[in-house]
C-alpha cells in the first residue's frame, strides 16, 4: 500500500498531542471575529450613542444606565469569548499571552468543568508546543479528572487517555504506558482517533524497542500519514524498516523529514535513528 500524496508541510509545534483540536482553534478565531464585529462594536456603539443622546437633553439618569447597561453586556461578552480569545493567541503563535488566558479559566470557580476541561486540554497543548512533557501531562491528567466529572462521550475521553499514554511513554514511564494502552477503549470512527491510537502504540513500542505489538497495525496506520503527521511517520519509519518494508519506510522518512525539529524536540533518540537510516538509504542509493 502506498501513502497518500503529500501536501506541503504545515508547521504548528502544537501537531502531535491528540487531545489538541487544530480545527477548534480555527473555529474559535472565526468566533471572535464575528463576534467582535457583528455583536461587540454594534452594541458598544448603540449604547454610547444612547448615552451621548441622554446627556445631550439633560436626562443624567437615563446616561447613568445606558452607560452602565453597555458595560453590563460588553463585559457578559468578553467573559463568555475568553476561551476563544486564548484559542485565537494560541493560533497566532502567542503562547505566553494563551497561557495566562487559560490559567485564568482554570481556576476553581471561575469556569463551568466544560470550559475548564477545555483550559486544560490547551495547556497541556502549550506545555507540549514547549517540550515540557511532564507539565503536558500533569494537564492531561487534571482534564481526566474534569472529563470524569462531567461524564465526557467516549470519543473525547479516548483522545485524553491516549494522549496520557504518549506523554508517559515519551518520559520514560513505561510501565504506566503500557498499563494505560490496556485500559484504552475501543478505538473511535475517523482518522484523528486512528492517529492517537497509532501514535500512543508506536511510541510505547519504540520506548520497548520492540516492533512487535504494532506490526499488524502499519497496513492500516499507513494512510493516515500526511503533512501535519511528521512524529507519526517518524515512529512509523523507524516500525516499517523493523518489519523490512523499505519501500514503505522511505515514504514516511519523508514526510517525518518535513519537521525533523519536532521530532527531534519530542523524542531525540527517534530523531538520532531517523538521521542514521536516512544516511543509510542515501549511501545504499548511491
């Protein structure tokens, strides 16, 4: 099976955490736009003018509560846009100014669980845009806890589960690794839920140095490689050359190759191994 031809590389150091939804950041920075201009100006604007006309007769009551009447509801807005304000900084690269957003949305009675679940779910994001993999998982694990009392579906409980399994594999707790694939539910319809599955299991068997429990699942984990999948297609390079399909092994050196700096921030013996087979490949090719 050949994969899927490859577009242009998309760089994002938030790619490769499955609990990280890079389509609810784009959704959250459509969000507020339209809400900033379709909602905030139009009713701060209206309300000043209420104001303005009120002053203007004399009426210093009637200014009094239209004046405070826009403050009550441009404060309500930008209350309930704070998420997708902290989204649209993250989508912009601004990951101090995300952070402090969604530290304001964690605190205790601050946010519905929801909400707060979400604030976890995007920290644990920026920690690992950083490389600070137990602070990732000190997040995942908090969203856990949140999802749990919320009685989240399925689909996203799976998402965090998984993401707690490569965040242990990736520092070095196996074990705990391993004990979290066994507790994994089924795994849900779509790719995104395919990747993390993938990713987890390939993580932990490149943590054993052992191809094994994997190898019946790389004819299928194959079409799931694309541009925003360079750490999946680096553990898949290094599990398809285990398993003597270098065909195969090369087209995912090359989309691994596309963001060798993730990989090597991420996992740098994958990294070190990656550079050492594609020095191999060049010297058998030429």
């Amino acid at each position: 099976m050949t994969l899927p031809a490859r577009a242009e590389p998309i760089a994002s150091p938030l790619e490769g955490l499955p609990l990280c939804d890079p389509a609810e950041i784009e959704r959250a920075t459509g969000f507020v736009r339209t809400v900033r201009s379709l909602v905030t100006v139009p009713l701060t604007t209206l309300g000043l003018l209420a104001t303005l006309a009120a002053l203007s007769v004399g009426n210093l009551l009637a200014a009094t509560l239209a004046g405070a009447a826009t403050l009550g509801v441009v404060f309500s807005l930008v209350r309930d846009t704070r998420l997708s304000v902290a989204l649209d900084r993250l989508r912009s690269g601004r990951l101090a100014e995300a952070e402090q957003g969604m530290h304001s949305l964690v605190q205790p009675h601050v946010s519905p669980d929801r909400q707060r679940g979400r604030a976890q779910a995007y920290l644990a994001a920026i920690a690992w845009a950083r490389g600070h993999h137990a602070v990732a998982l000190r997040w995942t694990k908090a969203r856990g806890a949140t999802l749990e009392r919320v009685g989240a579906a399925a689909d996203e409980v799976f998402l965090n589960e998984a993401s707690a399994v490569l965040l242990l594999a990736l520092l070095g707790k196996l074990a705990e690794a391993e004990a979290g694939l066994a507790q994994l539910g089924p795994t849900p319809e779509g790719d995104r839920w395919a990747r993390a599955e993938a990713a987890a299991r390939l993580c932990v068997a490149f943590g054993r140095d052992d191809v094994e429990p994997v190898r019946l699942h790389l004819h299928r984990w194959m079409p799931l490689l694309g541009a925003d999948t360079p750490l999946l297609a680096a553990w898949m390079t290094w599990a398809l050359d285990r398993v003597q399909r270098p065909e195969a092994a090369y087209q995912a050196a090359a989309i691994a190759r596309s963001d060798a700096p993730a990989v090597a921030r991420h996992v740098p013996r994958l990294a070190d191994w990656l550079s050492r087979f594609e020095t191999a490949r060049l010297h058998y090719r030429s």
